[in-house]
C-alpha cells in the first residue's frame, strides 16, 4: 500500500487527460477500473463530486446568467463488471403551503368583511398570488444503471427534474420582472419538502422510462428555512421497481434499498 497514493494519482491523471468529454460517472469508471487493476484489488470505489457552470436565461427579460451546478459521479468495479451512478444537485426555492393557506384564511375573513360574497373572494384569491415564506432548497438526485448498461443518462435532464420539483428555480441575474415572475411561479406552486422529493421521483418514473426496474434513484431535498432555526429534510430512494409500484399501487414499501446496497451488491 505504499505507492497506494501515487497510484490513484496516476491514475486519475491518464483518465482525466485522457477523457475528450467530462462525464463525471464515465471518470469515476475509469479510475476505479484502472486503480483495481494496478492494485491488484477484487473491488475499487471513486466518487467526484465537480461544481461547473450552466448558462440560462432569465424567464422574462432573457438575461443570460451563469448559475453553478454540482455533478455527482460514483463507480464501483470488480473483475465482473461495473455499477455507476451519476447525480445532480441544483439550488431553487420553495414556498411554504401551510403558511399560505393561513394568510389566504385571514383574507377571506377581510375581504368578507369589506362585503364581497363567497365567489368574489374565491376570484380575487385565484387572480392574487397570496403571500408565504420562501425557503432555499437544495435537490439532489442521484441515479443508478447495473453494470452491462449502455443506458447514458444526460446531466441537463436530471438538472430540470430536480429544478422542476421545487416551487421555482433561481436565477443568479434577474430584471425586476424576472423578480415578480419567479416569486409569482414560486407562490402559485407552494411545496412542502417531501413535496420536493415525490416531484423528483415522479420525474425520473416520467422522463427516464427507459430505465430498467433495477435501476437505482435517490432523491433527496433540503430546506434552508427562513423563519425558523432548523432546516429540514426529505429523502428516498430504492429500485426504480419498487418505487414504480408504489406509485401505482400507493403501498408502502417495507425495505427500501439504499445506495450503500446497490453499490454493495455489485459483483465481486
């Protein structure tokens, strides 16, 4: 184990320059393939994590900004094959619905009592976006193919699943009617956390349906809260099997399989 070090730099190194394209989950396989080999070892693990940069447009305006994104990469390999898993984690916001819910309850009793009727505070309710507190959201997704696949999951896709499950995402450089426009999006689609997470799981059941059912999902959502001191979290993960059926069947899993037993199961 002495040359254990220079060993993985090397390694890194060839893979890395090497590489005409950075696919995290593509460079976590190499590595861990060429580090198992020189090591002589029946398994090697690698995880990155690497923050890049992604251009976009403001939603009204089209100012182009340039928000910051992390790429997961994971791999696994033994002498029968290889498990890797690529993820994503991008910051949004959510808008909380119980608060909502109590500040539109108050509004009804004020507007009731400046003498509009039931269906006009309904109108005026459904026309004005009513007020809440806004928290910062971190999404995680982390997906999972068996060794053998040729399935390629694009990054850009898991981005907009996990974008897409908050209340809005957030733009570095914004008009102030860009302002108005996410603020009005994020009250008009108020989330809890585990809101959050039965969005990105539903997204990858959607959108990634080629997916085979021993596919690996994990998604996880933290909340950055604003008028509280705790933050709060909402994960889970499993086969893509096993969340399909729950989906439809709205049965609850007793065991879900966790990331550690997908990657452990690996052949060795």
């Amino acid at each position: 184990m002495s040359r254990f070090e220079e060993t993985v730099n090397e390694a890194i190194g060839e893979v890395v320059l090497g590489e005409a394209a950075f696919r995290a989950e593509q460079l976590a396989d190499h590595i861990a393939r060429l580090v198992r080999d020189r090591q002589g070892a029946q398994r090697a693990e690698v995880t990155i994590s690497a923050r890049y940069p992604e251009h976009k447009p403001a939603p009204v305006s089209g100012v182009l900004t340039q928000e910051i994104y992390t790429l997961h990469g994971t791999a696994v390999a033994s002498a029968a094959g290889t498990r890797r898993l690529i993820g994503v984690t991008a910051q949004g916001m959510t808008a909380c619905p119980c608060a909502q819910q109590l500040v539109a309850g108050r509004a009804r009793e004020r507007l009731g009592e400046e003498g509009f009727d039931d269906a006009q505070v309904a109108r005026i309710l459904e026309a004005v976006p009513v007020a809440t507190h806004n928290q910062r959201g971190l999404g995680t997704l982390h997906v999972g193919c068996p060794e053998g696949s040729t399935t390629d999951i694009a990054a850009h896709t898991l981005l907009a699943i996990v974008e897409d499950a908050m209340s809005s995402e957030v733009y570095e450089l914004m008009k102030r009617s860009d302002e108005g426009s996410v603020v009005e999006k994020a009250h008009r689609r108020p989330r809890f956390v585990e809101d959050c997470v039965r969005e990105m799981i539903g997204g990858v059941v959607e959108r990634l349906d080629f997916l085979d059912e021993d596919a690996f999902v994990s998604a996880r959502q933290e909340n950055l809260e604003t008028i509280h001191q705790h933050d709060v979290v909402a994960e889970r993960f499993g086969l893509l099997g096993e969340l399909r059926h729950e989906l439809d069947t709205a049965e609850h899993a007793a065991h879900h399989t966790s990331m550690r037993e997908w990657l452990d199961a690996a052949p060795v």
